[in-house]
C-alpha cells in the first residue's frame, strides 16, 4: 500500500463487545499498514455495569428518544487527518445507546463529520434497522457522508435471547447453561468480522465507497429478517409513546417516574411472552399483503446509501 490510512475509531462499550467488533473489522486494515486511532466515548457519569432492572429501565425514555447525556471531552486533534471515520456502539431500545446519541449530537463531533465517510459497526440482540435509520439521519445532518453499516448480532432465538441478555446485563453471566444458549455475538460471527475489513480496505484503496454497503451485503454484514422487522417497526413506535409518557413524570432517574417505568416493564414482557406469538401469526397471515413494502424495506436498509 503506497499511501498509510489513518482510520479514527470512536466507540462506547460496557461489556467490551462492540469494541471487539470494531477491532476484528480493524485487523485488515492495521495488517496493510493503516493506523487505526481509537477514541472512547466516555459519558461524564459512568452508566453502571452490570445494571440493576431499575438503572436499566431508568435510561429507556432518553435511549428510545435520543435524549444526550453529557459526555467528556474527545481529543480529536490526532485524527482531523483521518481518511476514514468508524463508529462503534450498541442498541439500547431499538435505539442507539444514550452516550451513542450524546455523541453525533455533540456540535463539535458534527463539525468534525461534515465531509467526512463514515462507517457504522454495531452489535445487537437481534434488532437493528431503527437504529440505523437513526445512524444515517445524523451522518446526513452533519454533512458526513454515510458509506456502510454493520451489525453483528445474537443468533438465538428471539425470546430465548430476551433470557441471555437479562443475566448478561443484569448478573454478567454470558457463558452457556445446560439450557441456554450464551448471550450476545458468536465467537464464529466474530472471527468472520475482518472479511469486512478487507472489503473496507479495498474501497480505501479505490477511493469509492459507492458501493461499499452493497458489497459488504455480499457477506451478510447485515440480516434482514421480515418477521423481527415486524416486531421492531411496530414496536419502536409503541415505545415512542410509553417514553414520551414516561418523561412527563420527570427527567432521568427521578423518583416520580418510577411507578410509569414498573408498569412499562410488566408491560414489556407481557407484550414479548404473550402477544408477539400472535403478533407473528397475524404477520404470517398477511405476508402476501407485505412482500412489496417488505422488499422496498430491506433494498432501503440494506442497499441504498441515501
């Protein structure tokens, strides 16, 4: 490689797996010699890990609607020469996590973006399209230019996974029981990562990021399953309301809201256990009244840049 590219990587992590996505992706690029200059995201009060049920369910409304925090300072003085900018973080209620939204709503990261490309890695439960729309209206907002996003995530079972993330967030068991599966991205699906690397690094090499995304589709750096999009889409706008209900009661970690975040919770898992099965009946049901607006959705999230 005649040319060494500088890669500025700024990420926030609690379990260190969104870090170690963006790294395996890495490997390519720092094996051809590019510098990759990794920045934390560090919010300026420290979210708790593992959490307790309330801390948890304490940063809902500002995650599903896009509520900052205050976050420390980021020295970005060693990277205004950066070729390429990547972001890695995690979805926090089919949204990015509350130090994510801090971030691309920092005046001074927007002013670094503009003109920038910009690529998105993440890792997820299983659901990730909201959180992506998301990604792009701010890369958009801030004059960046949007060039792929990658989402590895758990491949257990939808409710089965609701199972695994709780011990993981709420006890830090990740490990696999006798009856469960272990919790988050696979060991597999993470050694897979640097094939995206490499295809990353060739777009560097080429100077065209054009068709980036739909070359890393080629290699499934995203799964569109219709079924989870169903649960997603319906769900993001039902969460919508309960946060901004929720909010009314007061602002994050306030007392008041306590009672409203106890019934969303009962709510929750009422909603996942006993009427997603039927929710997916009612898809399955209708899915030939869907396939169009289905298809038109996965070419939207998965393919088109704009």
């Amino acid at each position: 490689m005649e040319k060494r590219y500088k890669i500025a990587l700024f990420y926030y992590t609690q379990t260190g797996q969104a870090l170690a996505i963006a790294n395996k992706v890495c490997e390519p690029l720092s094996q051809a010699g590019c510098k990759v200059v990794r920045k934390a995201i560090v919010p300026e009060e420290p979210y708790p890990f593992p959490w307790s049920a309330m801390d948890f369910f304490q940063v809902f409304p500002e995650s599903r609607l896009g509520i900052p925090c205050r976050l420390k300072p980021i020295d970005l003085s060693d990277v205004a020469d950066a070729d390429l900018v990547m972001i890695a973080g995690q979805s926090w209620y089919l949204s990015w996590s509350v130090p994510v939204h801090a971030f691309f709503q920092s005046e001074e990261i927007k002013q670094y973006l503009k003109g920038r490309t910009v690529i998105v890695t993440m890792g997820c439960r299983n659901m990730w399209v909201m959180t992506q729309r998301r990604t792009r209206a701010y890369i958009r907002q801030a004059g960046g230019c949007y060039a792929g996003f990658i989402s590895l995530q758990d491949k257990a079972p939808n409710l089965v996974s609701v199972i695994t993330v709780i011990r993981w967030l709420f006890h830090n068991k990740k490990k696999a029981t006798r009856l469960l599966p272990a919790a988050g991205v696979s060991p597999e699906d993470m050694n897979r990562a640097p094939v995206f690397g490499q295809i990353i690094l060739e777009a560097l090499e080429r100077d065209d990021f054009s068709t980036l995304q739909a070359d890393l589709m080629k290699e499934k750096a995203v799964i569109f399953l219709p079924t989870v999009y169903f649960i997603e889409k319906n769900g993001y706008r039902l969460w919508g309301q309960w946060a901004g209900f929720i909010l009314k009661k007061g602002p994050y970690k306030d007392p008041k809201r306590i009672p409203c975040l106890r019934l969303f919770c009962v709510y929750l898992f009422f909603v996942l256990y006993a009427v997603s099965p039927f929710g997916m009946l009612f898809f399955f049901l209708t899915y030939p009244l869907r396939r169009a607006s289905l298809r038109k959705a996965r070419r939207e999230m998965c393919y088109e840049l704009e």
